[in-house]
C-alpha cells in the first residue's frame, strides 16, 4: 500500500523475461506472459490479471511465489526510506519437478481463498451507485420486477454461450439476460419495467468479462430509438457525472478512425484492409464472414477511441448485426440498434425491439446454423417469448447495462475483479 513498497524476487538467475508485476493500491498483480506451462493462482488456473492478497501462492510453472508482508528492517537489504517492502519469496521445484524443495505447513490457501477481492470501500461505492440507479428508475415511474434466473428459453446468439443446467431432471438454462421474461411483462400490460440481476454467459472470462455479472435491463412502451439514447445518456450522465453523451453514427465511427465505409467497401477490398493493418487476427480469419471482420475491426480500431471525453453512442449497425432488434430500410438498411462507450469500453447495448414473430424465427434458425458450422451446442429454438410475440408484443425499446463495468468506472479501475467480492477464480 505505500508508495516506496518494492518487491524482491529472490533468485540466482531469470532466463526471461517472465512476468509483469504490478502493484495498484492495496493489490499486488502478476501478469504472466505467455509461459508455456501456464500461471496458477491458489491452485487454480488463471489466464487474466488476478487481484493478490497476503498469503497467495502462485505458481508460474516450475517456481511457486507466496507473498509475505515485512518491515524494512526484516529484509535482508532493506531500503534507506520508510515504508513497507513487498518480498517475494520463491519455492524452486525439486529436481524431478514434482512438488516443492520445502512448503510451510500452514493454512496460506484456507485463510485467502475466502478472502472477498473488493475492498469494502469499493462494496460501499457499489451499493452507493445502485442506491441512485434505482433512485433514478423510480423517478421516472419504471417499476422494478423480477423474472427467473433459469428457464427453458435462452437466446440464440451465434457468439453468446449460455450455461445449461438441470433441475428435477428438466433442462434448463442460465439466463444471459432477462430479456425474454421482461418482454413477457410487457405483453401482460405492464408499460416501463426495469430489473438488476444477475446474468451468466460461459466462456466469458478476462478484465472486462467474469461468466457471472450483474446486468440492470429496462423496457418502456412507446419510446423511439432517439428517446431511448437520451434516456440512457441522462442515466450515464446521473450515475457518473459524465458530460453529456455525444452520438456517432457506426457509418460515421468506421469513416473517422479508419477511413472506410462499413456499408460501401467489398469484401475483397475490406480483406485486403485488414491484412495492411497492424493487428494480429484469429488463425481463420480469412474465412470469417463480414460481419466477424467488421467486429474485428471494431474492436481494435474503433471503440479504444470511443467515449473517451464525453461518452460516446454508437448508433444504427448493419442489419445485418440486428439481433433482436428492428431494421429500417435503407439506402444503406440498418439495425435500430445502438451502443453506449464510456474510455473506450462498451457499457450498455439498446434495440428498438423486434416485433415480428416470424422474424424472430428466421433469426433463430439462422444464428443456430451458424453455431453448428462454429461446432457449439444447438439451442432451443421455440420459446415463451415467441408466444408472447404471437400475441402481441408492444412496440418499446430496451436496453441492457453492465453494472459491473459501470462500478469500473466509477471507481477508475481498469479490472472487474477488482469490483466484485467474489470474482469467478474465488466463487
């Protein structure tokens, strides 16, 4: 925690370099570069920055560290100023490589892996922000509600993985959003209704992603797209005293950070675009479709630019990256579909939402060829929403918010670990 803390690696010798070590605030981070034989925190594998406290063991292959606090004076070499020295003690591996030379026969493992990775202060920031999240909603007349966190319906997303379980010997699924139980409400006669809950996606792991998130979703009858923008910019702006939102076309995005029209450009000239840039692409990314090199470029090129002054919504996306929003006929048709980017990270995703039933079935069997040429699970396609669409769903729009990266952002820090208790790796 103090300024003139250092960290001493006590080995003879480092073939390469390793690992980054990084010190923000009262945690000490490890960031393994590549090892080949992987990185190890508490016995459990990691491949993110993980937030450590006093007494993890981490491994990175065949050397074991385990942090230990300790005055200046109790250092073999103890530095001229005050303050605390951070030593990092390390356990070489016997000659076999089985198990190390020598290993305390304490507790280490049993007195961290309860430990919660958020400070209390970051707890109370949380709790402030959904004080005044809810505060806000209830201000604007939406009524809070609560819809399952299982359930035979989940969406068809080619890239979105959800988590199945079985209860009772029914199988079911983890919700990746609320959304399908919320639009049920709607169908019941209820008009503006939001929700914070917990929301689950696999294989979703990293600085901005942990496979279990708290979500905060709403809906109201009647709104167009451009109400829906400016209701989500005056709650960005409530909750983070931001500036107010400025708004970027997709269109407008990709001419100005890469000098291409998304709508215009062929796929050959947009192939050649991406091999002249400096970025390192999947394997197989000449045989991914448009869509997945637009994301690609996206990602790298475009949203590390986005809300970095004022917040940032991007706005109609191709049609065909609508998901389970409406399309408006062009010249060029795009998706009613819009993002809001806050220093560069993606923090809320809204649709003017599809009412077409028989839309919604074309889109579900098409995002689920496209998951079985990728090799993922099939999904259901039938689902409670369908009927509820049958029956008349009402024109609304949506939007779902990550309120963990939200927090992030608050709290200026740049690791979701960082604002949970319990993150995936201590769950």
């Amino acid at each position: 925690r103090h300024p003139d803390c250092q960290i001493v690696l006590p080995l003879d010798s480092v073939s390469r370099h390793h690992a980054v070590i990084r010190i923000d605030g009262e945690h000490v981070q490890l960031e393994d570069l590549s090892s080949s034989n992987g990185t190890r925190v508490n016995d459990c594998n990691v491949q993110t920055l993980v937030p450590l406290v006093d007494g993890d063991v981490v491994q990175f292959g065949q050397i074991d560290f385990r942090f230990q606090l300790s005055r200046p004076e109790d250092h073999q070499e103890p530095r001229k100023n005050s303050g605390m020295t951070a030593r990092l003690d390390a356990n070489t591996r016997g000659e076999n490589g089985h198990g190390p030379v020598e290993r305390p026969a304490d507790a280490r493992r049993d007195r961290t892996i309860y430990s919660p990775v958020a400070t209390p202060e970051m707890l109370r920031l949380r709790a402030r922000l959904l004080s005044r999240l809810r505060a806000f909603f209830e201000s604007q007349e939406f009524l809070e509600v609560e819809t399952p966190l299982v359930s035979v319906d989940t969406t068809v997303e080619r890239h979105l993985e959800p988590i199945p379980v079985t209860i009772h010997g029914r199988p079911l699924w983890l919700q990746t959003s609320p959304e399908f139980g919320m639009k049920r409400l709607l169908t019941s006669g209820l008009s503006a209704v939001y929700q914070v809950t917990r929301a689950f996606r696999d294989q979703e792991l990293g600085a901005l992603h942990n496979p279990e998130f708290t979500i905060v979703e709403w809906y109201r009858c009647g709104d167009t797209m451009d109400q829906a923008m400016d209701f989500l910019a005056d709650l960005c702006q409530h909750l983070l005293a931001t500036p107010a939102a400025q708004r970027l076309s997709y269109q407008e995005a990709f001419q100005q950070h890469l000098d291409l029209d998304p709508f215009a450009i062929n796929d050959r000239t947009l192939l050649k675009r991406i091999a002249s840039l400096d970025i390192n692409p999947p394997t197989d990314w000449r045989s991914m479709d448009r869509d997945s090199w637009l994301n690609l470029l996206l990602t790298d090129f475009v949203e590390p630019h986005l809300g970095i002054d004022s917040p940032t919504i991007l706005y109609d996306y191709p049609a065909s990256q609508a998901a389970l929003a409406q399309t408006r006929p062009g010249p060029p048709p795009v998706a009613e579909r819009f993002e809001l980017y806050v220093n560069g990270i993606e923090l809320a995703n809204g649709y003017h939402e599809l009412l077409d039933p028989k839309e919604l079935q074309h889109r579900n069997q098409r995002a689920s060829d496209e998951r079985q040429r990728d090799g993922n699970r099939a999904l259901p396609l039938n689902s409670h929403l369908l009927q509820a669409m049958e029956a008349g769903l009402p024109d609304c729009c949506g939007v779902a918010l990550g309120f963990d990266r939200l927090v992030m952002l608050a709290a200026g820090v740049d690791q979701i670990q960082q604002v949970l208790a319990f993150p995936f790796d201590r769950a």
